[in-house]
C-alpha cells in the first residue's frame, strides 16, 4: 500500500501550482502550496502514509463532520426541522438559497447549513469550541490538538458572508443564540489544525459502523453512521458533489485547507491534503489523488 500511496504523491505533484491556496482568508494565505501528503487508516488498525502526512494543516470545513456528529448525538432525527438533506447546487458559502428556502439551509455542510448545527451545538454545551476540541482529541488519540487563534481572529475579522447568512437565518427564525458568540465557536472549529493521520484516525468510526477504537466509544449507530456517509457522499463537496461521487466514488468532505477525508465503508478511513484549490474550493492535488486510488483499487462504492 505505501508503495502505492508513494507511487500517486509522484504523479500528483505536478499538479500543484495549478490550483490557488485560499486567500479569502487571509491567514490562509501564508500557507507554502507547495505541500502534499495522505494517510489510510484501517479498520484493523493499520496506518499507511506518505508525504508529509504529520503536517498539521487548517482543517477548515472537515469541522462540520465533527460538529453534525456532535448535534445527531444529542438532537437525534429532530435536528432535520431546520436543516435540510440535499446537495445545494451552489458554492458553500452561497446566499441565495437561504431566503427563497425561508432560512433553511439545504445541508449541514454548506456554511450556512453548518453555522445552524453550531447553533444548536451552542444550545447545548456551556463551552461548545472546548467540548468539540475534547471530542476531536479523543477521535483521534492525540491530546496535543489545539485551534489557531491567528486564523479564528481572521476568520472572524472577515466574517461578513457567515454573519449575514447567519442573521438572516435569524430573522426567519431558524437561530437561537447570540450571533456573534456562535460565529466565534464555529470559526475556533474551523481553525483546528490537525495532519492526515489524524485526521484518518479520527474519522475511522465513519468506517466502522460507527465505532471508534481509540476512544473504545460507539460513536454513532451503525444505521446514523450510513446516514452521515450517505450525506458526506452527495453533499460533503458542495457544488462538486457529483465531479467527486463521478472520479472518486467516495463519503467524502473537503475543507479551505486543502484537506479531504474520504470513507471506503467497513474499511478505511483516509485523508489527503495540497493546500492549492480549484474553482469550486477543493484541493485540487488532493481530488487527483482520490481519483487514482480509488482508481487503482476499484473503490468507488457505485
Ligand atoms: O467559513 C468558512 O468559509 C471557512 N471557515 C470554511 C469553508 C470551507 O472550508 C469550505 N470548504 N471547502
């Protein structure tokens, strides 16, 4: 398998220079593009890696897994009143959907879909950031996680697209808390920095029928853990949802650092990571490697 994994970080580092590191925040932006690495964890413990696997990164919207995890524990089948379940068609941090649809994101992974499942996490924890920090930790078995305050103070300065769709989900009802107090937690989840393994580690449970070895925890039912991958699968790409169940065949869910996790259920979970995005903020190094694993081990679940 690693000779494999090192086989794709050959052929998919050239492509780096094509894509464009994430600016819009502008903390992100200092981030070297010239970087790659992956990591496959399996089921029966067995870690594979190559490039620069250890590198912690911005987890960015791979939170949002965390976090919908977090809210189906506790809100169960109740929490799909104010979210819904269908790709959105639309960039993730698009508005335009959220007024005609009455404040009803169309899926928690889309922002807006996310600054809801952070509100209702809010409800719910007296500190929500540290609660997710513990359980991500656990998730992973690495106690060292921690969140960057320099890119959740940039995320926050340049928050206007988050704070309007989360105002305007407001005034139609559909958002409890104080706006700028869950817009800080949802950022402070964002700016998690954590490497492949980790990452791959953490999101075993997704491969497991809801069960996380390190933690020794049942994380989610085995029926809530085929819902969230089926989710993960038509939309945790946003508007390239179908581009990435076409090339990759995958669960998966990206995020502006350019990392994506990917789910081979009832085997591995993996993650991959390239800094540089294409158009529809994916990593564009990262997309290609997907492909050419799932490629050459006939992964796609399709
Ligand atoms: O709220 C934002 O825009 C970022 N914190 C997260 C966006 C993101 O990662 C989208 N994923 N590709």
């Amino acid at each position: 398998m690693e000779a494999l994994l090192q086989s794709i970080e050959k052929k998919v580092r050239p492509l780096i220079g094509q894509g464009k590191v994430a600016d819009y925040i502008p903390a992100l932006a200092q981030v070297d593009p010239n970087q790659f690495g992956i990591a496959i964890y399996s089921n029966d413990g067995a870690l594979y890696q190559a490039g620069q696997a250890d590198t912690e990164f911005s987890i960015q919207s791979i939170s949002k897994v965390f976090s919908l995890t977090l809210a189906i524990k506790h809100y169960g089948e109740d929490m799909w009143q104010r979210v819904g379940r269908e790709p959105s068609g639309n960039p993730f941090n698009s508005l335009v959907q959220l007024e005609y649809e009455s404040g009803v994101p169309r899926n928690p992974f889309i922002n807006a879909g996310a600054l809801v499942i952070s509100d209702m996490n809010q409800s719910r924890f007296a500190a929500p950031h540290y609660a997710m920090r513990e359980f991500i930790r656990r998730l992973a078995d690495n106690p060292n996680i921690t969140s960057d305050k320099l890119v959740s103070d940039s995320e926050y300065e340049f928050r206007a697209r988050n704070a309007s769709m989360a105002y305007l989900m407001k005034a139609f009802g559909n958002f409890d808390n104080d706006v700028e107090a869950v817009l800080h937690n949802y950022f402070d989840n964002c700016a998690v920095r954590m490497n492949c393994i980790d990452l791959a580690k953490a999101f075993s449970f997704l491969a497991n029928k809801g069960f996380s070895q390190h933690s020794n925890e049942q994380i989610l039912s085995p029926r809530e853990t085929t819902q969230v991958n089926g989710l993960l699968a038509t939309s945790g790409l946003y508007d390239e949802a179908g581009n990435f169940a076409y090339r990759v065949g995958l669960p998966g869910k990206s995020g502006v650092g350019g990392g994506i996790i990917a789910i081979v259920p009832n085997q591995f979970s993996m993650c991959v990571w390239s800094p540089e995005l294409n158009k529809s903020g994916n990593s564009l190094a990262g997309m290609a490697a997907l492909e050419a694993l799932s490629e050459s081990i006939g992964w796609s679940v399709f």
